[in-house]
C-alpha cells in the first residue's frame, strides 16, 4: 500500500491497477484522496454536477449518482477495487424506519451486482457505544446507541458486515470528534468567542478526538491493513474532559476561559445539539489503530493538534 508514515515516493505499477471509489467527498474524503492522488486511480461519487470541476482537479475521475437514488448507483457496481464510504446517513423523519441507513444499503446492493471490490472501509461514529460513563471502551463492547444518529451508524455496521460475508474485506472506522485548524469549524475558537459555557468539573464528560489528517491517514491505511470484519477506534491517545478540552483551545488562542455550569444549568441554556454531546461519556481504546492499521498518529493529543494551527 502507498506509505502514510513517510513521504510517498515512487511505487510498484501494481498499485497502478487499483481504483479507489471515495463516497463522500467532504473535507475527511478530500484529505484521504490528497494522500492517495498520482498513485492509482480515484474515483469519486457526488450528486451535486457543480462539483465535477473541483474533483477533477483535484485528481478524482466524477461519478455523478445520488445515494438516495438507488437506480442511479448500479454503475458503480465493479467500478473499484477498493471503496471508502464516508456520507452519512439520511436525516430520516420520526414514524419512518428513522434507524434505517438507506444510504448504505443501496450502495452495497450496487456494488454487489458485479464484481466485489477487495476492500470496504466505512466511517462510523464512537456514538454507536452511547454513554459509557466514562470507562475505557474497546471495540469488543456492546453496541448501545442512544441518538437517531447513531442508531442510523448500527446499521450502516451492520449493512457493510453483510458485504463482508460476502467476502469483502470490510474495517469499520468509529470515529470521536474531528478537528483541525484549516477545517471549518474545525476548532472551538468561534465557541469560545461566544463565551459558551461548558460543564463544571463535577459534571463534566470524557470526549475523543481525532485531527482531520491522521484520520485521513487511517483511512487510507484501513484501504490496506488490517483483518477484514474489524472495527477500529480512529481516536488520538487524549484522555481529556470537554471542558478542560475547551480550556486548552482557550489558552492556545489567548481567549478567556468559558463559563462553567451545572448540567441543570446546561440543560436550560444550551440547544440540544450540544447537549447531546454532552450526554455521553467514555475514553476510546485506540490499540488496534496503531497495532494492526500501524498508523503512527502525527498529532497524539489535542494539544499538538490545535498548536499546529
């Protein structure tokens, strides 16, 4: 596989061979792809036409298809060698199947009518584990969603497992808190000049992170390594509580300290999007990152990640 821990020089023509689809084409895909570009061919699928001039120049040969439309995938089908699945799923309205991943689904129905490809890597979340009051987590514990979301990335697992079976090599990447400097919103800097508050001590919550690069780093090392039917935690090695989180992008920025609440404070004040984020508690594991994908994390904890802005 082309190197992700030093500069990648030349490689052996197989690797010539090889298509790699990128489903989802955001800011994680456009990284991994950034990786990977001159080495084989990638392939990009995106419903949006307007954006067919940016991807290819950025390297990626456009499939315009639309997940939501299943008919329009079936030319996927055979197309790669190797998939990167990074969309999310549908918003699905409450009295519908709201924990169904449709995405997914009609994505490995199409791949499924020609030719499998190798390798299957899918970007989930660490909130298919739900609230783990703090304990350190492994890939072995009990799946236990709590939100629509994450509900909606159990069975995306559970879809992409159904390829496996089929005799691809699927790795599941659960993936905490993305962040980056040159990523929009990438760092709690406008939350902090907004003077949100954050929870006290006493109340506060675990939280994981991961920088957009080194997850971009695992994507790509997850095309390649690791068992097939294997989840892996895509987290740095942080220990560290969202607020004091919070307090260190302060200290960085040179921005006052945020308020600190009680959680009934919180819950008055503060929209449930991030509520939700506060409701949920545990310390990933991410041995299997570094043992079995070998990915050596350029940024190890948060620390290093917000000073290299």
């Amino acid at each position: 596989m082309p190197s992700i821990n030093s500069p990648l020089g030349a490689r052996p023509s197989r690797f010539r061979r090889e298509r790699v689809l990128v489903v989802g084409c955001g800011d994680v895909g456009m990284r991994a792809a950034g990786l990977l570009r001159g080495r084989l061919q990638l392939i990009a699928l995106t419903s949006s036409p307007a954006r067919v001039p940016q991807l290819r120049q950025a390297g990626l040969t456009p499939i315009v298809a639309d997940l939501d439309q299943p008919a329009s995938l079936r030319r996927l089908s055979g197309l790669a060698t190797r998939v990167l699945h990074l969309a999310p799923p549908a918003r699905v309205e409450e009295g519908a199947q709201w924990w169904r991943d449709a995405r997914t689904l009609a994505l490995a129905r199409a791949l499924r009518l020609r030719s499998l490809p190798s390798a299957f890597v899918y970007g989930s979340t660490s909130g298919v584990y739900g609230n783990c009051g703090g304990a350190l987590v492994a890939e072995t514990r009990v799946l236990r969603p709590e939100t629509p979301r994450a509900h909606r990335r159990v069975d995306a697992e559970r879809t992409v497992r159904w390829l496996g079976r089929a005799g691809v090599a699927v790795r599941i990447l659960r993936i905490p808190g993305i962040y980056a400097p040159d990523r929009e919103g990438g760092t709690p800097r406008e939350r902090l000049r907004r003077g949100t508050p954050v929870l006290r001590a006493e109340d506060d919550v675990y939280t994981n992170h991961i920088h957009a690069d080194d997850l971009a780093r695992a994507c790509v090392a997850a095309l390649w390594r690791g068992g097939p039917q294997r989840a892996f935690h895509a987290s740095d090695d942080s220990e560290i509580k969202m607020g004091d989180y919070i307090d260190l992008a302060a200290r960085l920025y040179g921005l006052p300290l945020p308020p600190r609440i009680a959680r009934d404070e919180a819950q008055a004040q503060l929209p449930l999007s991030l509520l939700s984020f506060m409701g949920e508690s545990r310390r990933l594991d991410n041995t299997r990152l570094k043992r079995e994908l070998r990915l050596r994390l350029r940024y190890p904890t948060v620390a290093a990640g917000l000073a290299s802005g």
